[in-house]
C-alpha cells in the first residue's frame, strides 16, 4: 500500500534515493569500565540518581568496600566482595573440584562473610573425603566440624559467624514443589539457598499432573495470603508450572530437569509450557 503511493506522490530518482539510503550508524556505546573501588562506585551511584529535590535526596553510596583477599589456592581467585555488591557470598561449584580445594576455599570465603556459604553438588563420596581431610593437608580441623552436610541436596553449609548481623526476616512463605520424587535433589538444592538468605521454605514434594489430585490436595497452602511466590520444579516436559500458574495470585518460577519420563527436546518443551 505505502509503495504505490511514493511513486505517485514522488518523482522516480527521488523515489530511488529514498529506498536505497540507509540511516546513519549510531555511534557505539562508550566502553563501561567500573574499577572495583570505592570511589569509582561512588561516583557510580551519583551518576544514575534521579534528580534531586528538596524533598527527597538519593540514598547515600556505601561507605566502605570490603577489600580482595589473596587466593585460597592457586588455582582459585575467589570473590570476597560479592556479597557487598549483590547481598549475597560466592557460591562454590563442587563439581570437579578436589576435596582440600573445596574446603579451603569455604574457609577463606566463610572468613569474610556476614551470611551463610554455600558449596553445591557435592557428591557423598565427596563429604566423606573432605571430613577426613588430615590437619597436614592445611584444611582447618576445627572449621571442618562447623560444616553440615545435605545428602538429597548434595550442598555444604557454612553456618555464619556468632558474631555476624542476623540475616533479614521475611514475614511471606516461598513454597518449593516437585513434580516427582526425583527431583528433590534440586528442589533441595533451591531450599537450602533460601535457608542461607534467611527465607524459610516450606516444601511440596511428588505433586505432578500424572495425578492432578495431588497438587489440587494443597490447594488451601497454594492461596494462603502468607505465600509470596512458589518455585516449581519439574522434569521433561515441565507440564507442572503451567498448572499451578493458574491456581495461584503469586509469581511462579519455573525450574525445568531433564529427569522423567516424556519428551524434552533438549529444553523445548519445557520453554514453551
């Protein structure tokens, strides 16, 4: 429609002009370059406040920025001030790693955290091996007896110092569900992150619409007004989510495995669910 009109409304090489040029390039972006410092972020925050007004004045920049510690091991620079940008330590990935590596790495990260430390995928054979670690090893015996350990999670905790803050309290329940009994070892993994961040979940495990009178039986926790969002972990296809996103008022998050029976498509069906 809009073509037939230019070539009546416009002479031809004007009308030529028009089609081929193209609009000028934006230019690029400046490079952002944010140095780890208290100054830089300072000036940061300053720089992205709304205006001010005599009425209202941005919320101060953090005064101190813990400073980075010196690697617990060679082969690891840990990230001690993680948790002053986002609230929360490193997590430890434990696959693959050796058992003196993931304990020293907890004890240098626990050594400058107000919260709990976490260390996921941690194999029992692997717990077992960290707790006999020998003092000659350089891991701590008495760090050693702070940690516990999850076996349906395969997590370590690092409980926080007696000395810390006390993590916020959160007056709203999040609830963790399954589809099936497989796959507790994620939603374990999902509940215990939330113990360490100070939210108490509360869990629902083996509610999967092979059996729709399963999560229908919780409908009264569901919509309780104490519940302010409900993960939802499920396998293959991930039917799941999508039920209880349209029994519930709260925000839902989806959590797909590749464990069960079904068909997944490499994630697919479980994106478009």
């Amino acid at each position: 429609m809009l073509l037939p009109l230019l070539r009546r409304s416009l002479p031809r090489t004007r009308l030529l002009r028009l089609l081929s040029s193209t609009p000028p390039p934006h230019p690029p972006p400046p490079p952002f370059d944010l140095p780890l410092n208290e100054t830089a972020l300072s000036s940061f925050y300053a720089s992205i406040q709304p205006p001010s007004s005599a009425s209202s004045t941005p919320p101060p920049a953090p005064s101190s920025l813990p400073s980075s510690s010196p690697s617990a091991t060679p082969e690891a620079r840990l990230d001690h001030t993680r948790q002053a940008r986002t609230g929360f330590p490193e997590v430890v990935f434990g696959s693959s790693k050796t058992p003196l590596q993931v304990a020293t790495i907890l004890e240098s990260l626990a050594a400058k955290s107000e919260s709990a430390v976490l260390a996921t995928r941690i194999t029992p054979e692997a717990w077992a091996s960290i707790q006999s670690l020998p003092s000659s090893s350089g891991a701590s015996p008495s760090f050693l007896s702070t940690l516990s350990y999850c076996p349906s999670g395969r997590c370590i905790t690092v409980p926080p110092s007696p000395a810390s803050p006390p993590p916020p309290s959160f007056s709203k329940t999040i609830l963790v569900v399954t589809a099936g009994t497989t796959d507790i070892p994620v939603a374990e993994e999902c509940a215990l992150t939330l113990e360490a961040c100070g939210v108490q979940p509360v869990r629902l495990f083996d509610c999967g619409v092979a059996g729709l009178h399963r999560i229908v039986s919780q409908l009264p926790l569901l919509a309780s007004p104490a519940v302010s969002s409900v993960i939802v972990i499920a396998g293959m296809d991930g039917a799941l989510p999508s039920v209880v996103a349209g029994l519930v008022q709260v925000p839902v998050i989806a959590v797909p495995t590749s464990i069960g029976y079904g068909a997944s498509f490499g994630g697919i069906a479980s994106a478009l669910a």
